[in-house]
C-alpha cells in the first residue's frame, strides 16, 4: 500500500495591518493607508452609495481595483492589499460578555 502525503495545515495568517473604512470620517486614512502600499492608485469615493474604489496604479499599467463598503477592512498580507469584511473580525455573539 502507498503512502499518501498530506500536505500540512497552515495556521490562519493575521494581517500585517489593516484599515476599517468606517465612512467619511475614515476615508482620509484609509486612502493613505492604500497609496503607503501602491503609491499611484487612485481614488473616488461616492458619497451616495458609502463606497471607496481604489483602481489601477495611475500609470495605465491596470492594478487590481480594490472596492471597499462601509465597514469593509483593507489588509497588507503577504505582500498584497486585499478587501475583507468587517463582519471576519467581529466577534461571535455568544463571545460577547455581558
């Protein structure tokens, strides 16, 4: 009988560091969050539907958008900037003290 390799579990990686988008009062910060890791992005923020887009480098090269909704966090893990929702870092109901 072969023996079947099992590739082993990784831990679950906590970001490096991350911004909550929180609305307009966050806006600011999360913007120089976003340029401290892709210094020529640009941005627009829509007022009306609470939303952050951040797309390409600003020099046509085409970066991957990033689109952030209220409460959304924006996260630098390895290497990268990624959305998450705020809801994966809330805790559980049932963790909550009272």
């Amino acid at each position: 009988m072969d023996r079947v390799e099992m590739p082993r579990v990784q831990p679950k990686e906590r970001p490096q560091e991350s911004v909550q988008f929180t609305g307009p009062e966050s806006r600011d910060d999360v913007i120089l969050f976003v340029r401290k890791y892709r210094p020529r992005i640009n941005s627009t923020f829509d007022d009306v539907m609470g939303t952050l887009v951040f797309d390409g480098d600003g020099d046509g090269d085409g970066g991957r958008e990033l689109k952030l909704k209220l409460n959304d966090l924006v996260v630098y893990q390895r290497g990268e900037l990624h959305v998450m929702p705020g809801r994966m870092f809330l805790p559980a109901a049932d963790d909550l003290d009272d």
